[in-house]
C-alpha cells in the first residue's frame, strides 16, 4: 500500500524498488516454507494485491529506466506503443483473474482472514472461529491496559510524522492506520499494532525532547543563544501562551493537553518557518517551564514501564495450569488438579486408549498424559470438533454411540463448580452447541436456552438437563454439600440425582476439577421390545428414566 | 487316659521314626541334632510378613555339631527377603544376643527342592548340649489377594499359606505355630488339631513329635487392609564430590500391589467416607531420611509434585510424600526424590589410606518392599580400586560416567539386589583410593581455559592482522 503511495504521489526513487522487491520475493518463500501455509502463499487471494504491487513496481522501474535512456519524443513513442500493447494484455489476464477468484465462495480468502474484513462473518458461517477468545473484537479499556501511556503519544507522532512529511513517515502513517483498524476487529492483533504505536509515540516523544533540550540550552546562562534574538518575537508568544499551559500543567500535572498545545503551537511556527524558509524559526520556551517537562516526561516514562512489567508478571504470565490461592491465614493453597488428573491417565489406562475432551486440553492431554486425544488446539479439522461437540450436547445414548464409533474410551471434562473455578467446560458448553450446530442441523442452539438464557437450575430446558456435559459435570455432585451448589454459576443444579447407563466414572480430581470417565461396554443382550425404533422408548435393558416421572430419585 | 495313650503312640511313632530315619541316610547329619522346642510366630499385619522362629535344639550325637539347617519349601524359597539368626546367652535376667552367620546351602538329598540355610553356632554343641536360637525371616509378595478384584468399597481379604508343621530336617519334639493377623476378622482357616483362633491370633500347636520334613499345608483367608506398598524398581544413585556435598538421586517406580481396583472411583465417597471406602488404599508414603538434608526435591515426568513435608531434627529426617493421587489396587506412580547431605558424615579415612563412603543400603520409604534395587555410587575422577563391601550378597559391576568437566570418566560401582525390605536398611562401605592432587584438576581446567581465553584476545587486538596497508 505504501508503495502505491509513493508511486502515485511521484516519489519513486530507486531505494523504494530495492526496499519492496526483495521483500516480497523473500516474505512469499518465507511464508510458503511453513507447512501449514504451503503454496497457500501464492495461491489465496490474500496474496495477490502485494503481487499486483510487485508487477506495478516492475513497471514503473522500467518506465524510469526508459525515461532516462531515450530523448522525450522516442518516450512518447515508445509510451504509447507500449501501453497499447500492455492494456489488452493486462485486461485480458485480469479477466481471467478475476473468473478464477469469483469462482470460490469466499472469493479466495480464507475464513479466518475475512473475518478480520468483515467482523460478523464468523459469528454467522464459522462458530469456531468466533469461539476463540482471542478473536472478539477489544474493548476499550483493554487498549489502555495493553498500551497504557501510549495511548496519548500515538496521535501525537502521527501530527509529528505529517510535519515533514517523507516516504519513512507516510509508511509509519500508513502501519498505524491500517494497524489500528485491524487490532479494532481481533484482540489477538493488538500484538500488531503494538510496534506501531511503539514507532509512533517513539516519534513523539523524540520531537518533544528536541524542541525542551534546545530550549534549556539556549536558554543557560553564558551559552550563546543564536537563535535568541531572532526568537524574541516568537519567545513572547510562545511565553503567554505557556505560561498559561504551565500553570495547566500544574493543576493537572497531565502532559497530553499541554503538549497537544504545544504541538499546535510549533505547527503554525514549523510551517511558517518552513515556508520562509529564509530564518529557521525554532521554537524556544521558557527554561523552568521546559526542565519541568522534561522531569515530567521521564516521569511518565517510568510509569510505563512500571505498568508494563507488571502487566508482563500478572496478566500475561499466568501459567493456568497450576492454580494458587491464598487462604486466610496466608498460606498458599495449590490446585494441582491438572496435573493430577494428567499423571493418572499416563500411568493408569493403556497406551492405545483414546482420550476425549473439549479441544483447549488437546495439547496438554497429549504432553503430559501421553495419550491420544481427538481433537486438541490446532482445531484443522472443524467437522471432528462439531463432532465432538454434539456428542457433549446430546442424551448419554446418542452419545455413547458417537464416541464409541471415534473408539474412544475415556472421556475427561472439567467442572469448576465445586472450587470456583471459571474456566470450565459448563461455561464453555454453548460454543460447544453452537459448533456442534454449525455441522449437524439437529443441534439448535435455542433448545438449550431458557427464554434465550443460559442455565443449569431448575429453569434449565430439558435437553440442557439430559444432555452428556451436564451430567458428566454433576454426576453425585449433590452427595459433596446436599444441596448441589454450583459456585461458578452461583446456583443450585436442576437435576440433582441421577444414574449414569452407559458411562462410569473412573477418576475425579481432589478439588474435582477433571473428571474422567470410561466408556460402558455395549450389553452382550438386549431385552425387551427390539421392534420401537424410538429413542425415547429405549430398547435396552437399562432401567434408565428421564429426570421426570419418577419419584424415586435413584431410578 | 487319652494322655497316656497319645503319650503311648508318641513314644512308638517316635521310635519307629528314628529307625527309619537311622535306615534311610546313615551319613547324613539330620538325625545329629533334634530340636526340643520350635515356636514360630508369624506376623500378618502388614504386607511383608515377619516370622520369628525359636528353636531350642539339642546333639544327640557324639559328634560335634556346628551348624543347624534350616529348611524351607521352594515356593517359600523364592520369596524369602532375609534370614536372620541370633544366639541367646545367659540366663533369663542378663540374656543376650549374639549375632550368627546364614548362608545358604544345599543337602544332597533334598526333598521336593527344599532349599536350606545353615546357622553357624558360636561353639560346637557337644553330646547333650543344647542352644537356643531366635531366627527371623521375613518373606515378600506371600500374601495372595482373594478375590483378587475389588470394588472401592471393598475390604482387601488375602490368602496366606503356609504349613501348620514346620518344615525341618531334623526330628522336632514339640512345637507351636502362633498367626497374628491385623484384624479380628479371618474368613476361613484350615484346621489340624489342635487349632484355635481367639482375638487377633491363630494358633496351631502343640504337635508332638513329628518327624523330619512333616509338612502339613494350611491356608488362612484374612483381612489385611495395610498399604501394599511395592515399589518396582528403584535407582539410587549416589555421586561424591570432595567439595563438600553428596547428591543422592532417587528414581522410584511404585504400584499398589494389592487387590486390584475394578470399577469406579466416586471422590464424594472417598472423600466423605473414609472408613469405609478405600480402606485398602493410601496416600502417604513416608521416608526417612539422614539429618542435616538440603535442596530436597520430589518431582515426576510432568513437574514438580507440591505435596510433601519435610521435618528434620539433629537426628534424622522425614519426608512425607503424597503421590499425586491416592493409590488403589493395581494403580502406580513414578516420581524422583533428590538431596544433598554434607560430605563430612559419610566419607571417612581408612586404617590403610583407603577412603570409604560409609552410607546406608535400602530403600528410605517405610514398609515397603523393593522389587530390584539398584544403588549406583559415582566415585570423583581420579578414583581408582573400588571395592564395596556389604553385609549380604548384592551383584556388583562397574560402569562409567562423564559429568561436567570430565576427561576420563568417573567411575562408578553398580550394586544390585533383588528383593528388598526395610530390614535391609544396614550401612555399607565403598572403599577406593584417591590422591589428594588430582582435586586440583578441575579448578586449574576452568582456570586455564579463561587465561588461554584472554591470551588469544590479547593477541589478537595487539596484533595487525590486515590483508593490505
């Protein structure tokens, strides 16, 4: 984009072609080394606008090189014979481009890069992606958690990136603009946008230290002052003017408006100057008022990087596996659960036994417990994972068959409601509808919802309370307090007893944080009526019942 | 009446016994010694079962007799951990014991493949002298879980058999067997009269009069919930640094050996009631451990297990460990333990120059049995003529190892022993000789290296090195 820039503003210089080319032949064989990507990286439509530069660039090059080797009249001749030629030529191939790309759904890009173009295009074709948490769009107080300070500087480098403004400063122009709008779609690119803003404001706060250091230097008694005289007229208004903004800075000791000020102030003098042209006009302000802004200005600094090391040390380097609290006479308490449950499935089940879980423990499963799982974080394969998901949101006979047809034989489910624990599989149960729905029709998500809300009490559908992650999830949860109150959801169960047909249960954690079951045996007979293909009239010899009906709660 | 006539049979089965065994083997050394009195009590309270055998034995023959035979079935045989025996002196106030040497032996005319141990008395007993004896033995894996699956429910029962006779080549006048099982609860046991079971103890006995090799089998099905503890392999391995500091690395391989586990696990029960529900399984394992231990860690494959405790006084230290889960039947755990102990309590000089490390054999959980135990002692470079010496038969070899700046390696003495029991618990010495300058090896390594170091950058930034002027 910025090529295209300097392009059509006619700052074409023989450093942009060696900056640009290079770059894309390289960045292509880069990308197309990774596996995931592949020849991806030459053939999705995402690809194709940096190639369109990349034969633009190589035109303009050569039209320049003609340029300077023919007389201006051959150029003429040669331009027109040229562009002649090349428009059929170009129209025809973008005729045929343009019948490849519109020939795919998506228009060739991929589902997650259309999502960074149109942010409600996951939400509607592909839950999984919208799932992720990395994905929803930020909200503002997470910029100011995640750039803290910055925040303030950004506009102010951009207003500084204008002043002269070259082919490095309309590129940082560019990067911030096309960043900011990005990181606004995904929370995930506020990692690219970060070095934007770090450039930027770097930009602003250099400018800010030029225009106080030259202040303080001019201003030393027995320096000599060139530009003293010449400033006097501008010094005057320079001095009402802050002399104002300092006792602003006073009150409110904030540097934004000031500097804003200030900005605005250098401006109309940076531009006079520049226009003139004959005296270089710098502004000078007074010397107490500069040496507090730079005390200021460090001091700010320092608080930046406070913030960002302990942003490093809290927020982002929680390892969640091994969670700590502290009890109320100071020692720690460690839930270890993870790990527990981790270290039994190793040493416990068979090496060819398939483990079963929701898709975030895919990679520890397979790390620490060294058994094979179904679907884990790499989340390639979208069917497997709805697969999955409808069998954790449908009735434990439905969804014996599906894991039973995946060969699996334990199935590990994460249930915080004992300890408090929040990120557990309950709360991520609608996701699990909502993939699950997006693959299987006969999943729908409102048959979960009690008057379009999410519950596990007694108001809870039924096909919320029958469904397997409910009851893996409680199952003799009610034995632990009598009353079955979940502390997540801060609310008694719906359904409090009930028996497990076709799974048992083989281990719970100590804080019942993961909870692993085994898959029942078929039965060897199956008595009774074999001729009702009705699910609900169940052709098993099981005495099973449904929550309703009985009063009995253990049958 | 009915003594008299038992006494009566007694007298004639005795001397029809000792006609015979005078016409079956004329050389062999059996009929030289009988045995008066044999009171066996045998321990059931916890996995490793501990039989204390008193026999009070007498010469019958002119010949001097300077060692007693112990007999033992072969299936006993291959479970046996360790065979004690002790001689008491003095009369009942001042008694004490002497410690007696057992080695294995073979008797050219065994039975059935009896294997033998033969005690070596102090002083050969004369015609007509007798001795007392206090043997112990203490046999593994010899409890058999029945029903070998239970629920979690479920109580362990285990079988136990044995003979209510005690094997013997020798003719033994009476004897007693006394059982003491941990509960008061035994579900069945075989009967000899005369037998009698009251509280916590099973006695067989007294039998008069039994001739050599009587074996008479008996199985007792009891309730034994104690920790089956087992730990499959255990590596020790032992590294000395003249620094100052022995590092100890243990790698354990454990597994509950008991009934297996079938079925659920319910934690709510577990938790809720744990009288009832997994009575046979446990949870912490406690080591003991040297005092003045440091930089203690208890870690498995995935990382660093948080559930320990360690307390230590001047005299010993405990480590309480907790698996990361509570061990039912067939269930298992590995996990590695580490420590540093100073140097200045286990490495001493010998009378002859020789260093020796005196440390102790075993394994340091308490109650449990060791499968294959293997302790590797890596002796510092330089070391030469190792030799080790232990107070029962181990395997030995040597092996080397290159650790942080080795140049020829250190040596390593590997011993190792099937069948371990906490009674093993004894020190050993490892002997080896060392010069005193070769401690100057390493630091005058390190020391030449950064000097050869900045020689080379002193050279290269005096020296002109540019291809052209």
């Amino acid at each position: 984009m910025h090529v295209l820039l300097c392009i059509v503003t006619g700052r074409y210089s023989s450093r942009l072609y060696i900056a640009y080319a290079p770059l894309v032949v390289l960045g292509t064989l880069l990308a197309a080394l990774v596996p995931v990507v592949g020849f991806n990286a030459v053939m999705t439509s995402e690809h194709f606008a940096s190639f369109l530069v990349f034969i633009i660039i190589h035109v303009v090059a050569l039209v320049y090189h003609v340029k300077g080797n023919l007389s201006p009249r051959m150029f003429k001749v040669a331009v027109t014979l040229v562009v002649s030629v090349g428009l059929v030529v170009c129209c025809a191939m973008i005729a045929v481009l343009i019948a490849l790309v519109a020939s795919s759904p998506t228009k060739g890009w991929s589902g997650r890069s259309l999502s960074l173009l149109d942010p409600t295009y996951a939400s509607k074709y592909i839950p999984i992606i919208a799932s992720v948490s990395e994905h929803q769009p930020p909200t503002w107080p997470s910029y100011f958690m995640d750039i803290n300070v910055l925040a303030f500087l950004v506009p102010a480098g951009i207003i500084a990136c204008f002043l002269p403004l070259s082919d490095a400063s309309s590129f940082v122009v560019l990067y911030i603009v096309t960043a900011v709008y990005f990181s606004g779609v995904m929370v995930r690119l506020m990692l690219v946008f970060a070095p934007a803003a770090c450039i930027m404001s770097g930009i602003a706060l250099s400018e800010a230290f030029n225009v106080l250091t030259r202040s303080i230097k001019f201003q030393l008694p027995g320096s000599s002052g060139i530009s003293q005289s010449g400033d006097t007229s501008m010094n005057t208004e320079g001095e009402q003017n802050d002399i104002a903004k300092t006792e602003k800075m006073d009150e409110t000791a904030k540097e934004r408006p000031s500097k804003k000020n200030k900005r605005k102030e250098k401006e109309p003098v940076v531009k006079a100057s520049i226009r003139s042209r004959i005296e270089r006009r710098l502004l000078v302000l007074p010397l107490e008022a500069s040496v507090i802004a730079i005390i200021l200005l460090v001091l700010l600094g320092a608080f930046y990087v406070v913030h960002c090391v302990w942003a490093a040390a809290e927020a982002y380097s929680a390892p969640s596996i091994v969670l700590t609290t502290y009890s109320r006479e100071g020692g720690l308490h460690v839930f270890d659960d993870f790990r527990e449950a981790y270290a039994w499935l190793s040493h416990n089940t068979e090496v060819d036994d398939k483990v079963a879980s929701w898709w975030d423990y895919g990679y520890q499963t397979t790390a620490m417990a060294n058994r094979t799982v179904i679907v884990d974080n790499n989340t390639w394969n979208n069917t497997h994972i709805a697969t999955v998901g409808t069998a954790m949101s449908s009735p434990e006979k439905a969804a014996w068959e599906i894991f039973n047809s995946l060969d699996v034989k334990y199935v590990l489910v994460v249930f915080g409601g004992l300890v408090g624990y929040p990120s557990d599989d309950i709360n991520k149960f609608l996701w699990m509808v909502r993939i699950g729905g997006g693959v299987f029709p006969h999943i729908k998500e409102p048959d979960y919802l009690r008057d379009g809300q999410y519950r596990i009490d007694s108001q809870a559908t039924p096909t919320m309370l029958n469904c397997l992650m409910y009851k893996l999830s409680y199952y003799r949860f009610v034995e632990t307090d009598g009353k079955a109150f979940d502390r997540v959801r801060q609310t008694e169960i719906g359904k409090k007893y009930f028996k497990l047909t076709h799974f048992e249960e083989v281990f719970t954690t100590h804080h019942w944080m993961v909870r692993i079951y085994k898959l029942k045996p078929p039965k060897n007979r199956i008595r009774g009526k074999t001729k009702k293909s009705k699910s609900k009239a169940s052709s098993t010899s099981s005495p099973k019942r449904s929550g309703t009906g009985k009063r009995n709660p253990w049958h | 009446m009915a003594r008299s006539i038992s006494m009566e049979a007694a007298g004639l089965t005795l001397a029809f016994l000792i006609l015979t065994f005078l016409t079956i083997s004329a050389a062999s050394s059996t009929n030289q010694i009988q045995i008066l009195n044999a009171e066996r009590r045998i321990d059931l309270s916890s996995h490793i079962v501990k039989v204390f055998l008193t026999l009070k034995v007498e010469n019958v023959m002119t010949a001097p007799a300077s060692e007693i035979v112990l007999a033992f079935p072969p299936a006993q045989a291959d479970h046996l951990a360790l065979v004690k025996a002790q001689a008491a002196i003095g009369k009942k106030k001042k008694k004490s014991y002497v410690h007696l040497d057992v080695n294995p032996t073979e008797l050219p005319d065994a039975p059935n493949g009896t294997k033998y141990f033969s005690i070596s008395l102090l002083n050969p007993l004369s015609l007509g002298e007798t001795a007392t004896l206090e043997v112990l033995y203490i046999l593994t894996h010899s409890l058999k879980p029945f029903p070998a699956e239970i629920s979690q429910s479920e109580s362990q029962l285990v079988y136990f058999r044995d003979s209510a006779l005690i094997l013997s080549p020798y003719h033994v006048k009476q004897q007693t067997t006394f059982l003491k099982t941990p509960s008061t609860k035994v579900e069945s046991f075989t009967r000899v009269e005369p037998t009698k079971f009251a509280g916590r103890e099973l006695k067989y006995g007294p039998y008069e009069d039994r001739p050599p090799y009587s074996f008479s089998p008996v199985t007792v099905h009891l309730e034994n919930n104690s920790p089956f503890a087992v730990v499959e392999e255990l590596l020790r391995e032992v590294e000395i640094s003249h620094w100052g500091n022995i590092q100890i690395t243990e790698h354990y391989k454990l597994v509950h050996a008991g009934a297996r586990h079938k079925g659920v696990f319910s934690r709510v029960e577990y938790q809720s009631r744990p009288s009832f529900s997994g009575t046979s399984s446990f949870k912490h394992l406690l080591a003991s451990l040297p005092p003045r231990v440091h930089s203690v860690y208890y870690r498995d494959d995935i990382g660093n297990i948080s559930s320990s405790h360690l307390r230590s006084d001047y005299r010993k230290s405990e480590l309480e460990i907790e698996p990361r889960y509570p061990l039912f039947g067939g269930w298992k755990a590995t996990f590695v333990i580490g420590y540093g102990l100073p140097l200045e309590d286990f490495l001493f000089e010998s009378p002859d120059g020789k260093r020796y490390l005196n440390f102790s054999f075993g394994c340091p959980l308490a109650e449990t049995v060791v499968d294959k135990l293997t302790i590797k002692v890596v002796l510092p470079e330089g070391s030469k003529d190792p030799s080790a010496a232990v107070p029962f038969p181990v395997e030995q070899r040597l092996e080397t190892k290159y650790s942080y700046l080795d140049v020829v390696g250190r040596t390593v003495l590997v011993l190792e022993k099937k069948n371990v029991v906490p009674e093993h618990i004894t020190p050993f010495q490892v002997y080896y000789t060392f010069k005193p300058i070769f401690m100057l090896a390493e630091p005058l390594m390190l020391a030449s290296v950064f000097f050869l170091f900045f020689v080379a950058c002193l050279a290269y930034l005096h020296n002109d090195l540019s291809i052209r002027k």
